[in-house]
C-alpha cells in the first residue's frame, strides 16, 4: 500500500531501511506478531539489494504495511523527519520508532506502548538499571558510553541514553517538535529530538532495553559518523540555549 492511500490510526512503527533485505521481511512479521493492530511504514533510501521491492511485497498482502520510497541514500534524520510527518497527517496516536536490523527487540514493543499510556515519551535505555548491549566487543562501549556521557553533559540532560533509536512518542508531543528546524543526521538526530523535547518541557522515560548487534547485513556505524555526531552536540546545545 502506498502512503498516499493509506489511512489509520492508532499506532504505528516507522522503519528506515537501506540494504536490509535480510532482514525486513522478518522484522515486519516480528513487529506484527508483538503488536497486531499496530500498523508500519517503512522508509526505504532506494536499497541497491532489493529491500524496497521486498517491502512492497509484504505491503501488497498486508493492509498493516505502508511503504515510501525515496530517490536515493539521504539520511536517517530525513527519512524520520518524513515519518514524522506522514504519521501526524494520517491521524496515529502513537508514533514508534526502530531499527531494522533486530538490534532493537520487537518484544519490547508492547512494554513500549504499556509506558506510553503514562508517558508522552519513551525511550529504550541501555544506560538504566536492567539495560545494556549485548554482543559489542569492550572498545565500543566505551567509545559509545564516552559519547553518551560528552552529550548529556554539554547538554546537561537527564537522560542517560541520548543516542537511543528505540523510541516512542505520543502524537501531542512529536507536534510540540518543528519538524523544519531538525538539522541533524544519525545520531546527531537522536539526540536532537530528545533533547528539544525535554526543552520544550516534555517529560522523557527511560524504558531499559538490551541493545543486540546485528547478525545479518553491514552496520551503518562508522567512526565518521560518531565523530560528526559529537560535534553536532555543539549546535544542538547553542539551538536550545537561544530558544
């Protein structure tokens, strides 16, 4: 089904993907199977190996499934910048947010929504009680905690978790976000939105979660892209400060 004829609401989990076709067709049955009524769009950036054409596939058998197609690669802040968008417009009262890749459990995803009906936000923390990663060998957790602990504080968070993309959102507070003034990517993103979110004086949960590393495909991951995520706190912590 296509965005433009689909209607719903309710919940909905968006899914950016590029080169996940082997994993998409199990993550979308996996998403099905732990929240039935819920429905999910996936984002694709013109996956090279056919992770598009397999989502259209599954959407062509499911009304659950709703899938964009985008020109090219142009970045995970791009593509949940037009999820956000597509899900408000279509009336979802819920918005999840995951990766595709099974790093993020879908059997967390009850126990996500559970959360929302007392929180406007939830996040899936690896940095509370009860959370962690699993299968990182010991240099990338601490390059990764070291990163996390850089952000919160420059940007004196109280969320312990800033670069988490296991996310929920009630519909009320992804429209408190201007949605135009995102500038950030990748991580950047993440922690972009959580922490205007907290600015505009939305409450944020830390809902613990155990972070697994891909089996299947390449990690998107790059010391490139951590690096550029870092910086960016800079402008994130000036963008807040002069609003």
């Amino acid at each position: 089904m296509t965005p433009e004829r689909a209607e719903g609401e309710g919940t909905i989990v968006l899914l950016p993907t590029y080169e996940e076709a082997g994993n998409i067709v199990r993550m979308l049955a996996a998403i099905h199977r732990n929240l039935p009524r819920a429905h999910i769009l996936v984002i694709d950036d013109n996956s090279p190996d056919g992770t598009g054409a397999l989502a259209d596939a599954e959407a062509a058998k499911h009304d659950w499934v709703h899938v964009a197609h985008r020109p090219g690669k142009q970045g995970l802040g791009v593509a949940y910048r037009f999820g956000f968008r597509w899900a408000l417009d279509h009336g979802y009262q819920l918005i999840l947010q995951m990766d595709c890749d099974f790093s993020h459990d879908p059997t967390d995803l009850p126990r996500l929504v559970e959360l929302l009906e007392h929180y406007p936000v939830v996040i899936g923390s690896r940095r509370v009680p009860g959370g962690g990663s699993i299968g990182w060998p010991w240099y990338r957790n601490v390059i990764s905690g070291a990163g996390s602990l850089y952000a919160r504080t420059l940007l004196d968070s109280p969320v312990k978790d800033l670069t988490t993309g296991f996310k929920g959102f009630r519909a009320e507070a992804l429209r408190t976000l201007d949605l135009d003034a995102l500038r950030t990517d990748g991580f950047g993103f993440q922690i972009e939105v959580t922490s205007t979110l907290l600015h505009n004086g939305v409450p944020v949960h830390e809902m613990p979660i155990r972070f697994v590393d891909r089996t299947v495909g390449e990690s998107k991951m790059s010391t490139k892209i951590f690096v550029e995520a870092m910086l960016k706190v800079w402008d994130i912590r000036k963008k807040i400060r002069k609003d």
